[in-house]
C-alpha cells in the first residue's frame, strides 16, 4: 500500500469523514502506522474503503463512541474481522464464539477468574519466579545480558500452563519437552503455526481422557471448567473444554508477556522510578502478597501505576474489531447491520486531547484516578460485557513478577535505543529485551 496523500471530503451531515485513500485494515505494522495517519487527518471518528471488498470500515477512537460500541450499546456488536485469523486457533472458544453459547460459556468459566478462586495460584506464581531468579543471579553473576522478553515469555507460559493443568503440566513435561513451548520459540503467527498449535488440541484432548478416567477433583482451570454446571444443569463438552483451554493459553500468554517485557524496558531506562519502585518492593509483605496476589494494596500503589503506565504505553490488545448486528446510529450516523468497525487502544492511550505529554512514561499520571480503569480513553482489556475474562490475572502475574524481581535486581537497559515494536494479534516487542542484571 502506498503512502499516497490523502484528502478529506467536507464532513457531511449523512455520515462520518470518509479517507480518499483505502485501506486493509489487518492487524499488522503497516495499518498501525497508517491509522494512527489517517487519525492525524480525519480526527477521532471516520471511514476508509477496504479495496478487496469495497465495503466501508468505521475507524472509532472517540472515548465516548468507544464506550458506547464496547459497553453501553455492546449488544449491537459482535467480534469484528480482526478475529478471524484467530478463529483459525481457538475454534469456538470465549474469545470468539458469540450470542447464547458464549453467554453460557462465559458464565461457566467466570467463577474460575473470581480474585478468591484465583489467590490459589499466587504461591505457584512465586515459586517460578523464584526459577527464574535463580537463573537470573547466574547471569548477573557472570555479568551476562539476559533477555527479558525471552524469560518472561517462558515464565508466563509455564505459568499459564500450570494454572490450567497443575500437576498434570509435571507429567506432560516429564513425558519428553514441552509440546507447548512452540508458543515461546515460534515467532510468527502464520498458517504454519496455525496448523501445529491446532495439533496440540490432541494433547488437552489426551489430559482430558486421563482425568475422565480418574474421576478425581482438581481445581486448577481445567478441573474448574470440568465440574462447572450452569443454572440450566448444563456442562461444557469436551470439543468446548478443548477450546476453550486453547483460549486461555493464547489469550493468556503472549498478553502478558508481551507487557512484562515493555515493562522491564520502561523500567531499566528510567532509574529514579525503578529506585521507587524497589523500595516498594523491599517494603511488601510477603505473605500477604501470596495471599492477596497485591489487589488492592496501597503498599503497591506505585506498582500498579507502573502496570497501568505500560498498559497504556504498549497496550497488547492495541486493535478490537467489532461488527455491528443490526442497523442502528453511532455518533449520530446510521451505521448498518453487518458494518465493521476497529476500536484502537494504540492511539487511544496516546490521544493527546486525554494525556498530558501522551509519549512520556509518566506512571504519576495515575495519581488523581482512583483506578485507571475509569478513564474512558484507557481500554487495555477492553471493556464491557467482552471485557478481559483475565484481567486480574493478569494483574497478579505481573505485580508478583515484578515486586520478585526488583527486590532482587536491579535492571540496566542494555539495548542500543527503544525497542522495535511488532503488531500483530498482539503488540508485542519486535526483537529481544536486552538487561544487564545488578544482584542487589
Ligand atoms: C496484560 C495481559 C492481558 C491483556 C492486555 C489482555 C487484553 C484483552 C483484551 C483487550 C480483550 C478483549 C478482546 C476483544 O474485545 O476483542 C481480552 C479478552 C480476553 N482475555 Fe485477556 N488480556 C490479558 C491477559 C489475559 C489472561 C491472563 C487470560 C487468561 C488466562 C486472558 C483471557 C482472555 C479471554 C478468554 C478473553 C475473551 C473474553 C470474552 O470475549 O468473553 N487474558 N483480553
């Protein structure tokens, strides 16, 4: 695609901007750059032509519109074009099924992620962060780099992967390597991929059989999803389990991961938040960090602006695609059934008009909010009725990190300049995270 210049039409009364030149909106570099241009031009709202099917894409990053579209008008909407690529990986999991089946799923999956149910993992999540700062003082020791985006990748995957299967993650791993560990070594999210993560389906199928067969409780994930009964007696099949542990381990890992790895960045280059932020470290009860997994806890207050800070600076999920059900009006416009439209937290979380010096790693910035999910102009686990099934989570998984490693290390920037970005599904960094480790 061409940079060719482009030219705006005269806002008419009948419909939003509509951008002279096409575009393909996919989730790739190039329509990351070329939307955040056809923002510069056209504002917060507009429409561009798709050139393989002529039809006309809504491009939203309006915070009130975005509300709307993901909250307040959700039922009009269901996941959009950006999704399709990841049909091909998770069949008819959460993150893509829709109307009552994933209204059922939804349900039989939510306990499962209820803060309570979810301080189970919080001492697993410790005890591989403990693995890896053993690694970690090898390679500080011996004045070695390491590569943050490497590590956590591993780490978030073997977390994951426990959370979901618990001791039954030993035994695949003792079984021969890790059939899993394609997430963490194949970089690419091509058919190829497609086709031998599809393979792995076998494998939960196989774990699945085994646990049938045993018929004994486990509460990990899995063992949640198992026993789960909806209202109406009903239970999840084993095409749906499979699915839907598929789901989690795409969902959950690179997710994640990839906001660790900015994290360590924004952290390693900028030395007076990294001193505050190891003091709060230094300062955290342990056990009350297992128990609690950090909700909540004015002791980690700065922690958490810095989570948020990166959130907002790298959002993983940095395009949501959506399409409208039925004909109805947004921002004042007719918008009809079967219309597509992309929200993207990439531009939104840099909109100048709702950050103050929107490119500054500024974690203060949070100060005023009593939470940064209240902000409209911050969505990065969306938000809603689809919203993040993850999110705290997530949230555990990186205060737990970090909160272990600072109290630790203390991480210099060891890359030449900021790193290079890759947006694909998710927005994660393009090459490696290089830090030189200081044991503390
Ligand atoms: C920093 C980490 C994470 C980020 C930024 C993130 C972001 C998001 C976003 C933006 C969505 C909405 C996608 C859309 O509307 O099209 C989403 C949905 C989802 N996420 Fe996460 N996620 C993270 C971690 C996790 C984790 C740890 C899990 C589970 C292990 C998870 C599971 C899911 C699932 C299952 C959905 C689909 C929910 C539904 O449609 O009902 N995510 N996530």
């Amino acid at each position: 695609m061409t940079t060719a210049t482009l030219t705006t039409h005269a806002q008419r009364r009948d419909a939003p901007i509509h951008a002279d030149q096409a575009w393909s909106l996919a989730p790739d570099d190039a329509t990351r750059h070329a939307l955040a241009r056809l923002q510069a031009e056209l504002g917060d709202l507009f429409t561009v032509t798709d050139p393989r099917s002529g039809a006309t894409h809504w491009v939203i990053n309006d915070p009130a519109l975005v509300q709307q579209v993901l909250v307040r008008q959700a039922d009009a909407y269901t996941k959009g074009l950006g999704l399709d690529r990841v049909k091909i990986l998770l069949g008819n999991g959460i993150m893509v099924s829709e109307g009552d089946f994933w209204i059922r799923q939804r349900r039989l999956m939510q306990p499962a992620f209820r803060p309570q149910r979810l301080a189970d993992h919080n001492a697993m999540i410790l005890a591989e962060n403990e693995r890896l700062s053993e690694r970690w003082h090898r390679a500080a020791d011996a004045a070695r780099a390491v590569d943050a985006a490497a590590d956590v990748s591993e780490l978030i995957l073997v977390i994951v992967l426990r959370a979901i299967f618990g001791p039954d993650y030993d035994t695949l791993v003792e079984a021969g390597a890790n059939p899993f560990s394609l997430l963490t070594e194949e970089p690419t999210r091509d058919l190829r991929f497609a086709a031998r993560f599809h393979g792995l389906k076998k494998t939960v199928g196989t774990i699945i059989d085994a646990r049938l067969a045993r018929d004994e409780p486990r509460f990990d994930f899995l063992g949640q999803l198992m026993t789960a009964n909806g209202r109406d007696g009903q239970t999840m099949d084993r095409a749906a389990l499979i699915d839907e542990v598929m789901t989690l381990i795409v969902a959950g890992h690179e997710t994640t991961a990839s906001a660790l790895a900015f994290a360590w960045y924004l952290i390693a280059t900028h030395p007076d938040i990294r001193a505050r932020l190891q003091a709060e470290a230094d300062g955290c009860d342990r056990a009350k960090l297992a128990a609690t997994g950090g909700h909540d806890d004015p002791g980690l207050a700065l922690t958490d602006r810095v989570i948020a800070e990166t959130l907002r600076l790298y959002p993983p999920g940095w395009l949501l695609s959506r399409r409208a059900r039925y004909d109805h009006s947004l921002g004042g416009y007719p918008i009809a059934a079967g219309t597509q439209l992309v929200i993207c937290p990439w531009l939104l979380h840099r909109h100048p008009a709702y950050w103050h010096a929107p490119d500054v790693f500024d974690p203060d910035r949070f100060l005023a909010a009593r939470k940064p999910s209240r902000h409209a102009a911050f969505v990065p686990f969306a938000a809603g009725p689809r919203h993040c099934i993850g999110e705290h989570l997530a949230w555990a998984e990186m205060r737990l990190h970090l909160v272990s490693q600072l109290a630790r290390f203390t991480p210099e920037w060891a890359g030449n300049g900021p790193p290079d970005l890759e947006a694909g599904i998710n927005l994660r960094p393009a090459g490696t995270m290089p830090l030189q480790l200081r044991a503390r």
